[in-house]
C-alpha cells in the first residue's frame, strides 16, 4: 500500500444510513414450504429463507441428459466442493417423449436417478420442466411430433393434453423427492424466456402450466419463470428470475462487442438487456411491476457462453468472475449460474440441436456444448473455476448476512454501460454492518486505475472511511470488502481483502480466511473495546500492528495467520491466502473437521475421501490446515515436506503414464462456396452437410488402452487445430464437434464412445479469410490467411490422475 499525501486522494462516499427496508411476508401462492422434519424453505418480499433464517444460496445448471450417468456421482461431488448449493436442471421435453407416448426415462435421461444423486452429494435441486426450455435445442427442447401438429407455448387445448401428460411423467419420476416429502426438490421453474401475448397466450398460459404442475403432484416451495426480454407472468403465482452474459454469441454483429450491462451495477431496474430470447415483445413486460413484492432472484448468470456459428466470443477468467461483485452488489440474492457444467448432446441426436435450417435464431455444434463453463464439457475445470469458489464460500458462510442488505448506490455512478471513466461500486448495508463492492473490469475493454482512493460509507450508526491510507485499484480488479463484520467476539471495523470462510474448532475456536486482492495490501481494522491483543500465529512472520481512531490495524503478510485475542478471552484467528492461492482453495470435510486445501489439482470429498484429480502432472502439490491429526492413507505416494506457517504441505508423486496419438493425413482440403447470410436473423448460417465433403481429414490412431488406462479418471485427445468447424468420428458415428475459436479441443476419452476397432477420424472444414462471423482478434487466422484454411497442428493424449487421500 503507497501512502499518498491526503490532499491528493480521492473519497468514493456512499451514504448506506437509511434503515433496510422490513422484508414482507410474500402475497405469492407457492407450494408446501415444510418438509417431514420442520425444515422450512420460505420467500418473502425481499430474500429467500431456510428454516426461518435468511438464505443467500448458490444455484448452478447441469444438464442430465448431457452428462454420462456413470459421472453423475462424480461431477455433482465437484458441483457441491464448489461451494454450490442447488443444482438445476432442464428437463428437455424431446430426450423423454421422442414420439408420441413412448417415454425414455433411463440411462442418462434417468431423471430420478439424477435428483436422488444430488441429494446424495448434499445438493438441493431446481427442476426447470418448460415445457418449452430453449437450452440451444431443436424447438426449445419441445419434441418435433408436437410442433408439427399443434400451436406450442399457448392454451391450445390438444397441446395442453400433451403437457399435463409430460408433466405427469415428471411428477411420477419424482414422487417421494419433492421437500415435503424430504426429497432435495425445492423448486420448479415453468416455461423459459416467455414472452408471447397473443392468442391463447400471455399470463394466462403460465397460470395454466402452473396449474397443471400442481395438479400432476409438482408441489414445490418455489415456483419461478424468466424475467427478461419483457416477460409475462401472473404476478402472484411465480417469482421471476433473471440473468446476464458477458458476451452475446446470439448476436449478429461480427465485430467485438461495446462494454457490457453485466459490469455495472444497477441501482434500479433488474432486468438485463439482450439474453437471446427467440420471441420478441415490444410491449413492457411484468418483472418490473414486482420488484417491491419479490427478491432479486438470479437463474442466469453466465458461468461462460456458447459458441454459436457467427459469434465465437472467448471468455477469460475474469470476465466471468468480475460479474459476481456486480450482481450481488446489486442486490441479487440467489446467484445462478447457467452453465456451471457444460455437457454434450445425447449419442445419436443428430439433428437436436438449435440450428437455422430449422427455424432456430442460431446455429449451434450437433454434439458439444462445452459452454466454456467451470466445468467443460468433460466435467474438467476450466481456470474460472478457481476465481469463482472463494466467493461461493463467502455467500455460503455470511450470505444470511448479506441478504438482509439493501442496495445503497454512490454519489456518483456512471450513466451508462459505456462509461468507463466512473468509478463502479456499491454498499449492502443494514443498520451498523455492509459489503463494500467494487468493479474494475469490462471485457475487452480497458478500466483507468483509480490512483489514490478511499472510501467512506455511512452507516447508521457513522461513517467508516477505510483504508487508514489511499491505495490504488490496478485495472481489472474487483472485490467484495466486510464494513462492521462480526468475527466471533471481535468486531472487524472494515477489512481490505475478500472474507472466505469460518472453520470451527472443537475447543470453540474459530478460524476465519480472507484472500486478499491483487496489488492491494491486507489490512483488518478492529474495533478497540472487542480485542485486546493481537500476535503473529507463526513467530517468523512480519505482522504490522498499530492503533489509529480508535482501532487496532493489522497489515499481514499473504499467507500468513494472526490471533486476535477478544476482550472476553476468546481467541480468533484470521488467516490471509495471497489471491493466488485463494484460487487454489477448496474447503472439505475429512476426518471429522472441515479443512482448507491448496492444490492445483481438482479437489472434492466422496464418500468420507479426499479426490484430488490432475490434468497432465503426475507431481503436484498439497498443503492442508488444519494439520491432518494422523497420517491418511493414500493410493499414491504422499510424502510431507517442510511446513511453511500454519499448513501442513505434501508433495504428491503419481507414476506418469504417456500414450502417442498417431496422426496420417487422408486427404487435403478442397475448396469450400463463400458462407451465406440468411436464417431469422439475417446472420452468417452454417454451411448446408454437402460443403462437408470438402473438410480435411486425419486418421488419429490411439493404442487401445489408451482409452481405459489404469489408475486414471480419464485422459483427453486435445487437439489444436485451425478452421471452420472440427467434427470427430469413431467409425460412422460423429462423437464430437467443434467451431473454432482458437482454444484447444478436450474430447475425455470417457466421455464419448469410442469404438476401439474403428479409427478415428477428424476433419475440418476450411475456414474463409472472407468469412462474416466473429473470431476473438487473439485467435483469428484470418488476417494471415489467403482464400482458406484447414490446418492441423497437433493431437496430443493427456492423462488425468486421480488420487484418493482416506482416514487410517
């Protein structure tokens, strides 16, 4: 932190003193809240509540029928070390009824099986049943048998009889499941982006869906519809959801986009702008009308977005993470992200997916639907993850406290999604205690640092103005910031870095974790009449300690602990990760104690063990706190090093395993007609199957146990290419896709069906240097390339290892 002449800094205020507005006990007509046991999950006009508590939850979408049932315990394992609550789920109309009658509910469209599998990872489930769900399907998940006989997402009477006969069958596979019953099941979201108010249309057909849920037995505490795009809905029968994305892939333009809405806060309406809805609605829509009567409900906020044919944005870390500050910041108080797993379409759906040569706006990959998620299409992590957890923990931890939050907006904010001048931030404050909110980061689009600020935020009960010194906010950072925390019986005036966690202690200590943010030093102000002592937990560790307006300032060093002792004789310890190994954090249960781990590898607990997965290294890192109280047994060879400060530190040693990807070309590239402009939204098209024939081929050769190698999770053919689109055959059969956009494409060998007998065989259609689709200008070939290109760079095998720590 640079000390900075008072004179010249700058004081961000934000006056949070107006008394929270008293949350309203909900007008909506839900359905039974109370489970066998008294466990109640309520809503009122303001936030969610558990057993009668305020409930700030993390709601994350992972399709089924995109994921191989073999992997569901497995990924919703990871879901839940995320630091996810609720996991939510299309239920994708034309998977279960591909004609008339016949309903296939097994193997991956086991939708029970799904929902029990959730409960058993600890995770609540949102059913999203439409009928019509969008989900970059053909018809919006609606099977094609109905819409070529009757008008869909209206109250045509034959329509209806197929959808209470739908919705029977979903109510069938989850009888026994539902919250009432002491199932997981807490929510139902009815139809998707609804916003037609034509004949037998409009508010009224939601009100019959939901009355045709309930009379199937759909009995749920939530009823929930998208509040976008001028949604209709009757008012008093659901509660809308809303959303945003960093990029618009369902966009037509093929140039980068202008600064994003998802960066700004909002300080009055909560609808976002364009989420690609297919209908269009110029009247205004119901979702403002409720505000004061409903919280602020999110349902969709990227987790990443997909590559669709004439946009093809890449997302970094940041981009997605930055919006998590914005949001909360802007009141919302359930966080869902869509996707948080990507998946691919089910084998032998050749034609389910949203394409223009159906009628759909957009044109999407046959197969994969990676989404660039925090977890890909294989259930990989991808680097977002890590930016993402710490904060899913901190709502996990004092979400109940941030609910009761209002909004409060700065004296200044900027005007519009374009202003990158302004400086972006907001308070959640009630009465003495807030978060202060901060952005400093708009894809592609550059933030000023802002040299020498402070803030000042007052509270009811005064003004906290933090830190003790001016600082300066790098561009691209964003945080989240504590103002009158309570920390077990010492009371955190402010903090300048990001709260995590709390681990507790049988001995009735307690163990709160910060990370701190980039470029800007740590520094905990506690009040003076809550503690009495503060020390270093590790006598070689730098600890700056001195007393300013009444409070005690503690400047850590990253990665260090220091003990507070409280007034009253308690102790509690603060630990600081440096940001960089805040990404690495998970927070586990193992032997008995919740405990934080530090790995670049991918971490969850199944059943009682620690599963750690890494990608490519066979050797790797893990450092531990609490210390395990005896040596764990483990499958690989965990050997303890040197501790540094207050983590017990392990190398872990697997034996590599390595397999060459044989790679003979079988033909060049022919000449492919110029991309032609048309479909619903007048946009580059994908080309018709014919122009296929003129793709470049390889025959890709992998020893055969390659594909079940023993002591791995999976492995991955990455494969790096430039083109238009990639397609990977085992045989006859396409078992992956893939557009282009310059990032490697993972194909888990586990995850798609290989056919050992049968070669692989890749092909890429050449990509035009005059093609009108938009490339992310990091990755386009196109200014280098003269007429087209269809090029192989490499295939390589990647292993992915598993370890598996458990209790001696």
């Amino acid at each position: 932190m640079t000390a900075r002449a008072p004179h010249a800094s700058t004081l961000l205020t934000v006056d949070a003193s107006r008394p929270a507005d008293a949350p309203r006990a909900s007008m909506l007509r839900t359905g039974t809240s109370t489970s066998p046991d008294g466990s109640v999950i309520g809503i009122n006009s303001r936030y969610l509540t558990r057993d009668g508590e305020p409930w700030l939850p993390v709601m994350g979408e992972l399709h089924y029928s995109r994921v191989p049932e073999a992997q569901w315990e497995d990924e919703l394992a990871k879901v839940k070390a995320a630091g996810v609550d609720i996991v939510s789920s299309y239920v994708i109309w034309r998977y279960h009824e591909p004609r008339p009658g016949q309903f296939a509910w097994d193997a991956r469209n086991d939708l029970r099986r799904f929902v029990e599998t959730s409960a058993k990872r600890g995770l609540l489930a949102f059913v999203r049943i439409g009928p019509w769900v969008h989900a970059e399907v053909r018809y919006g998940g609606i099977p094609a048998w109905v819409v070529d006989q009757v008008p869909a997402r209206s109250d045509d009477p034959l329509y209806l009889q197929y959808v209470q006969r739908f919705f029977a069958q979903i109510a069938a596979q989850l009888e026994g499941l539902f919250w009432k019953d002491g199932g997981p099941v807490i929510g139902i979201q009815l139809e998707n982006e609804y916003n037609l108010t034509g004949p037998q249309q409009g508010r009224e057909h939601i009100a019959t869906l939901k009355r045709l849920a309930l009379e199937a037995g759909l009995d749920v505490p939530l009823y929930t519809v998208t509040g976008w795009d001028n949604a209709v809905f009757p008012h008093n029968d659901v509660t809308p959801v809303f959303g945003g994305y960093p990029d618009l892939p369902w966009g037509t333009s093929t140039a980068m986009s202008p600064p994003n809405e998802v960066y700004g806060f909002r300080f009055t309406s909560r609808v976002g702008g364009d989420l690609g809805a297919q209908t269009h609605n110029d009247e205004p829509g119901d979702a403002d009308a409720v505000t004061d009567a409903t919280p602020f409900l999110g349902a969709e906020f990227g987790g990443g977005v997909p590559t669709m044919y004439r946009r093809r944005p890449v997302l970094d870390a940041d981009d997605i993470a930055a919006m998590l500050p914005v949001q909360l910041g802007s009141g919302v108080n359930l966080y869902g992200y869509y996707m948080l797993h990507g998946g691919r379409n089910p084998p032998g759906d050749l034609d389910g997916q949203e394409s223009t040569a159906t009628g759909g706006y957009n044109d999407l990959p046959i197969v994969n639907y990676d989404f660039q998620a925090p977890f890909g299409a294989n259930g990989e992590a991808h680097p977002v993850l890590g930016k993402l957890r710490a904060a899913h923990l901190f709502l996990q931890q004092w979400g109940s406290t941030l609910a009761t939050c209002d909004v409060y907006r700065p004296d200044v904010v900027p005007p519009s999604a374009d202003d990158l001048v302004t400086p972006r931030y907001s308070v959640r404050a009630d009465s003495n205690r807030g978060f202060l909110f901060f952005n400093n980061h708009v894809r592609q689009h550059r933030l000023p640092a802002r040299n020498s600020v402070r803030f000042s935020v007052k509270l009811a009960t005064g003004a906290v103005t933090l830190p003790s010194l001016p600082i300066d906010i790098a561009p691209g950072a964003s945080f989240i910031w504590p103002i009158g925390l309570q920390l077990g019986s010492a009371r955190l005036r402010y903090a300048t870095a990001q709260p995590v966690t709390c681990l507790k202690f049988a001995e009735g200590e307690e163990a709160h974790v910060f990370a701190a943010t980039d470029g800007i030093a740590s520094e905990f102000a506690f009040e003076m009449d809550s503690v009495k002592q503060i020390a270093s937990a590790d006598a070689r560790s730098a600890l700056k300690v001195h007393e300013a307006d009444d409070a005690l300032i503690v400047q850590p060093t990253p990665g260090d602990a220091f003990v507070a002792t409280c007034r009253d004789g308690t102790r509690v310890t603060i630990i600081t990760l440096s940001s960089e190994d805040s990404e690495r954090l998970s927070v586990l249960p193992f032997d008995g104690q919740r405990r934080l781990i530090l790995t670049d590898a991918l971490t969850f607990e199944r059943d009682g063990e620690l599963v750690l997965r890494s990608t490519g290294a066979a050797s790797f890192d893990l450092a531990v706190y609490p210390p395990f109280e005896r040596a764990p047994q483990s499958t690989h060879r965990l050997a303890e090093s040197q501790r540094q400060g207050i983590f017990q530190r392990f190398t872990v040693n697997v034996q590599p395993i390595a397999f060459d990807a044989q790679i003979t070309p079988l033909r060049a590239a022919r000449n492919v007609p110029p991309i032609v402009l048309g479909g619903t939204a007048r946009a580059a098209v994908e080309p018709t199957p014919e122009t296929f024939g003129a793709a470049a081929a390889w025959r890709i050769d992998l020893p055969e146990e390659a594909l079940n190698a023993p002591g791995l999770s999976n492995a991955y053919l990455s494969i790096r290419y430039t083109g238009d689109i990639g397609r990977l055959f085992s045989g006859a059969d396409l078992i992956d896709d893939h557009f282009y956009n310059g990032l490697p494409w993972q194909i888990g060998v586990r995850n798609v069906t290989i056919d050992a007998q049968q070669p692989l065989m890749l092909t890429v259609l050449p990509l035009r240097a005059d093609a009108p689709i938009y490339i992310d200008a990091r990755h386009d070939p196109r200014m280098n390339t003269n007429g087209q290109v269809a090029a192989l760079q490499s295939v390589n095998w990647v292993p992915e290892y598993e370890v598996v720590v458990s209790r001696r």
